[in-house]
C-alpha cells in the first residue's frame, strides 16, 4: 500500500460526501463550516508531519495504534517548532470527542496524496484516542 496511490479520496472530501454523518453549513455568507450531526459540534480539522518515512506512519495506521502514531518523529525545525515535511497525518475531530477521523497523506510531486483509506470513529472508541489525536494536531 505504501509504494502505490489508495484509490481513496482525501479526507476533507469523505466527510464532506458523507452527508448522513456531516452537514456543511454556511456562515456569513462565505464561509462554510462541517458540523458532525450527532452532536452538532462543528468539525476542527487538522494535520501532524512526520519526520520517518510513510512505511512506518502507514503501519501504526493500519493496526489503529495512535499511541504508536504519538512516538514517531515529528518534523521540526532548528528551533525544535512544529515543521512540515512529505510524511502527513490528516485529522478530524470534533472538541468533544464524539467523533475522530484519520488519514496518511505523502506528498508526491508537491500533491498530497492518501496512501491509506481514512479511519473514523464515533462514540466510546472515537472518545478513547481523542486525547492523542489532539496531541498530535498540530495546528491547535
């Protein structure tokens, strides 16, 4: 899976399509806001990078192990801040922790490109990783 394109779509655009779950809603006019019906919390979407290859964020991934996900190398700068790099967690919360979504992304050719079919979950096992999916976010 690491070495070829998933015929997944971007995260931002599942949850988007997936109007049984998500609603968009406009606000002033401009802007528009996913909300998460069951609760009715607004969607924060977010991102961490890494600084190991795909290989080893996709096999944390695909055994659910964000535990594992929070000890792989973040990619920082001089300063030690957050950084960005080809290797990409893509994320999606609500604040509450009714609902979590996940992704790995790399960048190819400066494209971002899932490599790994979106997780999503609700309820009680959304609300057991919530703590290390707002960990990682790192645009918080």
């Amino acid at each position: 899976m690491v070495s070829g394109m998933t015929n997944s779509p971007r995260l931002d655009e599942q949850l988007t399509a997936d109007t049984q779950r998500f609603e968009v809603r406009k606000s002033m006019l401009l802007f528009k806001k996913l909300h998460y019906r069951a609760s009715g919390e607004k969607v924060v979407e977010g991102f961490r990078y890494f600084s190991c290859g795909i290989g080893a964020l996709v096999s944390a991934f695909e055994a659910q192990d964000f535990a594992a996900i929070a000890k792989l190398p973040f990619a920082l700068d001089d300063e030690g801040d957050p950084d960005t790099s080809a290797v990409m967690l893509d994320l999606a919360y609500t604040e509450s922790g009714a609902f979590i979504a996940a992704q790995p992304v790399e960048y190819r050719d400066y494209n971002p490109t899932p490599v790994a079919p979106m997780l999503l979950f609700e309820g009680a096992q959304a609300n057991a990783c919530f703590a290390i999916i707002k960990q990682l976010d790192q645009s918080a």
